[in-house]
C-alpha cells in the first residue's frame, strides 16, 4: 500500500515531515510505502499552496499526483488497490478535491482539519461544489476549537466563510450513497460519528476532537487522538 501525505498549505515538506516522526514510524511497522510530495509557491501569496480548487493555482496538481504513482509504481511494488491520500489543511483540501475529480485511483481518503469546496473568488461564498465522481471512504479530523477550519462553518479568523463538518459529512454521504443511521461512539477525546452502510466497502467517519486547534495532532499534543496512528489504520482498513 501506497500513502500519499500532502503538507498544509504555506507550510514545507521538512516542515511537515519534522514535525510529525511518528507517521514515519507507523508506517514502517505496517509496511506501509508512505510519500510526501511538496507543493509549489503560488506567485501571488509566496506560500506553498496545493491546487485544491478549479481556479488559482500555478499547475493542476491533479496530474501531478498521477505522475507521480506511476513514477513511484515504476521503482517500487505498488498495491494499485490500496493507494491512500491525507493531509493537513490546504493539504487535506487537495485530498477531497482529488479523490472527488479523478475516480479509479484512490481507495480512501483521510483529511485533517480541512473542508471540502471552496470560495468563489468573485463573492467569497461557497457554492455548492460538484458530487463525486464516484464513491468513497473517507475519514476526517476536525477540531471544535480550530479557528482556521471551523467545526460549525462559518467565518475563519481570517474572514473567510467556511463549510461545517455537518456540510462536508453531508457531501460524502451522498456521494458514497450512504443510506443506513449514523454510529455515533463517545471517546475520550470526542466523538466519532461512522456512516457503515454506504456503497460496497465504502465509509464515512467524521472525528470530533474536543477543544482541538488547527493542527495534524501527535500523541504529545495532549488531545487524546494521534492522527499519526489512527489515519493509517483507517486507510488501511
């Protein structure tokens, strides 16, 4: 199995990759192929943003990550069923947009403090962005005290509107063709809420993490869910 991290946006691959070792870790003991790509500088902001929208962006980053399985899959021994994407903020964005537009490649998703759509340059709204070409298991991380990716949508710390979690739940459930009641599951650290009944293998997992910041949170963090271990246990199940 194949897992592609993608950084947050104005972050840089060192940046993500020092921070979080124990991603490395998990991903040695599973035998687990584990690939940080780095994004480009977008020329107007100067940060490192990944093309997690139709519009405004250097390159289409879409064909970039297609190149970048074959190329990977041309050195290594590359499971073509088991091709994971996750990442943090702008790069959990990507990871929605990506596995939404570009079917038949990736087998789950699991993005971290992100939302799926995005803001209409012109009125700074949300609209309603496209279904999924196709079904998908997804889990996502959001934090109740995450002041750039709200839980309950609305707008950031910037002023920029956001989609809840509800929304984005909302947009994968009906792409996945989730039908059956939700599991709702008390943790120490929030809730879980897994829509099991959706198409074939498919599932939805929301992951509430109480008074969380935005942040890929490590064991350390104190928030009482490591996303370094439960991110590719999920992907791999």
């Amino acid at each position: 199995p194949v897992v592609f991290a993608f950084h947050g946006g104005g972050q840089t691959l060192p940046e993500f990759a020092g921070q979080h070792p124990a991603l490395f870790g998990k991903c040695d003991v599973e035998n687990v192929i584990l690939v940080l790509p780095a994004a480009l500088d977008h020329p107007i902001t100067r940060e490192t943003l990944w093309a997690n929208k139709p519009f405004d962006y250097v390159v289409d980053d879409r064909f970039f990550l297609t190149n970048l399985i074959e190329h990977v899959a041309m050195k290594l021994n590359v499971d073509r069923a088991r091709i994971y994407l996750c990442g943090f903020s702008g790069g959990g964005s990507f990871s929605h947009y990506f596995a939404a537009t570009f079917p038949g490649i990736v087998a789950a998703i699991a993005p971290v403090c992100t939302q799926t759509g995005w803001n209409d340059p012109a009125t700074g709204l949300i609209p309603a962005p496209p279904a999924p070409l196709e079904p998908m298991a997804v889990m996502m991380v959001r934090g109740t005290a995450d002041t750039k990716r709200p839980y309950n949508g609305g707008l950031d710390i910037d002023g920029v509107l956001c989609r809840s979690a509800a929304d984005d739940v909302a947009y994968w459930t009906a792409g996945s063709l989730c039908l059956g009641a939700p599991v709702s599951t008390a943790t120490p650290y929030g809730l879980n809420i897994r829509f099991p009944n959706c198409a074939g293998t498919k599932e939805v997992v929301l992951v509430r993490v109480d008074t969380m910041p935005h942040l890929w949170p490590d064991a350390a963090d104190g928030y009482g869910f490591d996303a370094n271990v439960s991110v590719i246990d999920f992907l791999l199940r």
